[in-house]
C-alpha cells in the first residue's frame, strides 16, 4: 500500500512541477479524453445500455486532479459531446430530446460537482505546501540562531575563565584566593567544553554513554591515562537540560577524585547508570581511590564540592549518597524525564 501512494505522489508531484506549460496541461486534457473515448469504444458491446459516460467520469477526475481546474472543464465538455454523439440514442445525431438532455445535465452536474471537489483540494494543497516551505525555512533560521547563540554563551564562558586566569596571577601570593580562582576558572571551562558537546548540531543523536565518556575522558586526561575509566551506560535519551546537569555533576564528582582519591596518579573510576526501574535512574561513581577520611561527617559537610552536587542532585530532583567501600562509590538517584 505504501508503494502504491508513494507511486500515486510521484506522479502528482511529476505533473505539479509542469503545470506552467499551459499547451502540456490542455494535452493531457485532451489525452485523457482520448484514452476514455477508445476504452468506451472497446468496452461497447460488454455494457449493457444506458452507461454513456461510463469511463468518461475517471478521465474528468484525474485530468481536474492533475492538471487542474480549465483542462478538467475541457476534458468534461469533450467528454459529454462524444458520448452525446457516439453513445446516446440515436447515435450519431446529437439529439436535443429531453431525455438526452436530462442525461446530459446530469452527466454535466456531477462533472462539474466533482472538478470544483478537487480544485479546492489542490488550493488547499497548494496553501499547505506554501506553509510547509515557509516553517522548513523558519526551523532552518531558527536552528541557526540558535547554533550561534550557543556558541557565543561557550565562547563567554571561556572568556570568563580566562578572565579568571589572569586575575588568579595578581593573587599569587593568597594561596587560597589563587585556589578559589583556579576552581572557579576550572569548572567554567568545564561548563564551556560541555555546552558545545550538548548544543552542538552534530551530537543531537550522540549516545548518552559516549557523551559521558567524552567528558569523563576530557577531565582525566590531565592523568595522561595512567586512570582507569570504565563506563556502563545504556543507549537511552534524556532531555538536553537534564544532560547538562548530569553531565555537570559527573565532572564535579571526578575532578573531586582526582584531588582526594589519586594522589598517586593513578587509578580506576567506574560509571554506571541503571535503568531497570521505568521511572528512576541511579548513576553511580566509583573510584579505587582511600575513600572518605576516617570520622568525616558529610552531614555536617560544608566544602563546596558536596554542596555543589547537592545543589545539582535538587536539581534533578533527586538524592545523592556516598558508600567508602574500597574506595568512594557516589550514587544519584533522579526522575526520569519524558
């Protein structure tokens, strides 16, 4: 059935692109008339009488929905003056009796019922088409700006960190001040690097797993891969905001492990996110690293890395919690999104 549409669309679009040619359009008026003209002849003998404009009615038809309003019209008029002459009783004589008249009047009405049928469906075609082509334009500008508006926020935020990079060096001699800048400069170039991965046009159908591992793989390199990375990640789709924030909260998790758990250099960090419950993700990190500090309270924590990620697990709605078990499992349990 598919094929049989496809075939039918074909061929409306092959007559629409032709329909400036106005000797083609009244040509296939007239072909279509001669075609129903010798299948009439032909079929004769096989009707019973009565059936004049029998195939005269598909040829009306198909000239009207292909070739429009005027060549329909003259495919009509040719079409009730030969089965006026060749087909009613008395044959070729053109008999004005009033039956043949009703026949005739009828044959007429219908024709002309059907051709203003199909002319209004081919202007609203037409203004639909016209529509189509204005939003396909408008989607394609609208992508554009919007491609341009993203780079630019990637662009300020690198700015930004820049920005913070020369100020961190007229603070050389405030060790905490300098730290404070560093970080700060760190995740805004983690934010920029992240934006152009996620609004970029080409990874709109990137894998959230390899998108992780992108990220993770960026903030590790600085280890030169003596760190061990594995990711577990299903082939799933999330909403872009709720990647952002995801892929955020990943980040502050690892740059946190490569400062407390691989003081060495070295290591293995594990990312996981499982899915089996239809409403719930758990993304879980874990490092190889000492874990957590004998006795720390991380209720009573107040370093800016742990309110980071509780700031973003309120954000995703969701709850956050760390295991030290051979190191430091953190685990992110949030809504899915639709």
């Amino acid at each position: 059935m598919y094929r049989v549409e496809g075939f039918f669309r074909k061929i409306t679009c092959w007559f629409r692109k032709r329909e400036d040619q106005t000797a083609f359009r009244y040509g296939v008026a007239v072909a279509f008339f001669g075609v129903a003209l010798g299948l009439r002849f032909v079929s004769d003998k096989a009707l019973p009488p009565g059936f004049p404009f029998l195939t005269f009615f598909p040829a009306v038809m198909l000239t009207a929905w292909l070739v429009g309003l005027w060549p329909g019209i003259l495919c009509a008029a040719l079409s009730a003056l030969a089965a006026w002459f060749f087909f009613i009783p008395p044959v070729f004589s053109l008999d004005v009796s009033p039956p043949v008249l009703v026949a005739l009047g009828f044959f007429l009405i219908v024709s002309a019922v059907d051709i203003a049928v199909i002319h209004g469906m081919r202007l609203a075609q037409a203004k639909l088409s016209v529509e189509r082509n204005t939003n396909a334009a408008l989607v394609v500008h609208q992508k554009t700006l919007y491609a341009e508006l993203q780079h630019r926020i990637a662009n300020n935020l690198a700015f930004v960190a820049s920005m913070l990079t020369l100020q961190s060096k007229k603070l050389e001699g405030n060790r905490e001040a300098t730290d404070a800048l560093t970080d700060a400069r760190l995740r805004l170039e983690t934010l920029s690097r992240i934006h152009r991965k996620l609004y970029d046009p080409d990874n709109v159908n990137v894998p959230l797993r390899t998108l992780l591992r992108d990220i993770a793989e960026d903030v590790l390199h600085t280890r030169d891969g003596r760190i061990r990375l594995e990711v577990e990640v299903p082939d799933i789709t999330l909403p872009a905001e709720q990647v952002m924030t995801l892929s955020l909260f990943v980040v502050e998790v690892l740059t946190n492990s490569l400062k407390h758990a691989f003081s060495a250099g070295q290591g293995a960090v594990t990312i996981r996110l499982d899915d089996t419950k239809p409403d719930v993700l758990v993304l879980s990190i874990r490092d190889d690293g000492p874990g957590l500090p004998s006795g720390f309270d991380l209720a009573a924590s107040k370093s800016l890395g742990m309110r980071i990620l509780h700031s973003f697990a309120r954000t995703l709605k969701g709850d956050v919690a760390f295991t030290s078990d051979r190191g430091l499992k953190t685990c992110l349990t949030f809504a899915r999104l639709a």
